[in-house]
C-alpha cells in the first residue's frame, strides 16, 4: 500500500511535536533544576535532590493539568522564575527569624502550603471570572516587582556560583580578595 501525500505530512507533524516537546521539557528542567539550587543553598543546601524532585513533580503537573484542563488549546505552563523568587525571598526570611524552621523539609511543607493557596485563589478566580482585577493593578506596581525578580535572579544566581552562604550575596563581597581562586 502507497503511502499518501496525508500520511507524510501527518508523520512529519508528528515529528515535528515530539522534538518540540523535548526540547522544551529539556530546557524546562535545566530551569526548574537551577530555581530549585537557588530556593535549596546555604544552610538548606542538603535538602536540594529532595527540592529539585519536588520543583521537577510541580512543574510536570502543572504542565500537564494546563494543557490538559486550559481552555487555550496546545498550552502549556513551564515553571515561573517570579514566585520562586518570592519564595526564595520568604524562606530565607523565615530560616532567618525562626529558630524552628531550620531544615529543607520545613522549606518543602511551606511552598508546598503556599502553592496550594495559590492554587485555590487562582481557580476561584477563574470560576468567577475576576482575571479583569489584574487591571486595577497600576503599572508601576508591576514594573517594581519585574525589576526587583530580577535583581533578586541576579543577585541569587551569582550566589550559587561563588557558593556563598546564605541566600543571596553582597555586591561588595564579589570584589574582596578571598574570592580570587587559581
């Protein structure tokens, strides 16, 4: 049996899908691998194959329930460095402040608490179909928290390659003496 001008070009659209999707769950995980070494440095670093497993589990579900559940037909939901960042900011305030909240599994309950708020939040938001409350929200308002993600991605990324302590790094720090390696 012949094959059709149909079938060819339904086998190379099938091609084509599957190589776009590895290549975006590929670059998907190097993001959600690098933003849970961000959440999971310093005094939690011994928690971050469990952190990472848990931010690789999240994003898959989320992907999966958007694509699955959304009304956009083909969308998806790869992992946003904005609420990590928050996260990221929250943790290393608690771990901080609390003398109980020491460890990685403590870090793991939190986000995993403070995601399934925002969860609920987001789908009662959408039951009732409050999206357009988004646009009480004046642009400056908006423009400061870009800007301060991405100061804090900055500012979190250069901590994880200098392997500072803590969350975060002092600008003045990556100019001292000591951090000048052979």
């Amino acid at each position: 049996m012949a094959q059709t001008p149909e079938d060819a070009k339904s086998g190379a659209s099938l091609a084509a899908e599957l190589l776009a999707t590895v290549s975006l769950l590929v670059s998907s995980a190097g993001l959600t691998i690098s933003l849970a070494a961000l959440v999971f440095s310093g005094t939690i670093a011994d928690g971050l194959p469990r952190g990472t497993t848990v931010f690789l589990l999240g994003a898959g579900i989320t992907t999966i329930l958007i694509a699955l559940r959304g009304t956009v037909p083909g969308a998806i939901s790869p992992v946003q460095d904005g609420p990590t960042i928050v996260l990221v900011a929250v943790a290393a305030k608690l771990i901080a402040d609390s003398a109980t909240i020491t460890t990685a599994t403590h870090v793991i309950i939190i986000i995993g608490l403070a995601s399934l708020i925002t969860g609920v939040l987001m789908f009662i938001l959408g039951q009732f179909a409050l999206g357009g409350v988004i646009r009480f929200i004046p642009a400056v308002v908006i423009n400061a928290f870009v800007a301060g993600t991405g100061c804090l991605l900055f500012l979190g990324g250069l901590s994880v390659m200098i392997s500072a302590d803590g969350h975060g790094v002092n600008p003045a720090e990556l100019f001292a003496g000591d951090q000048l390696t052979y």
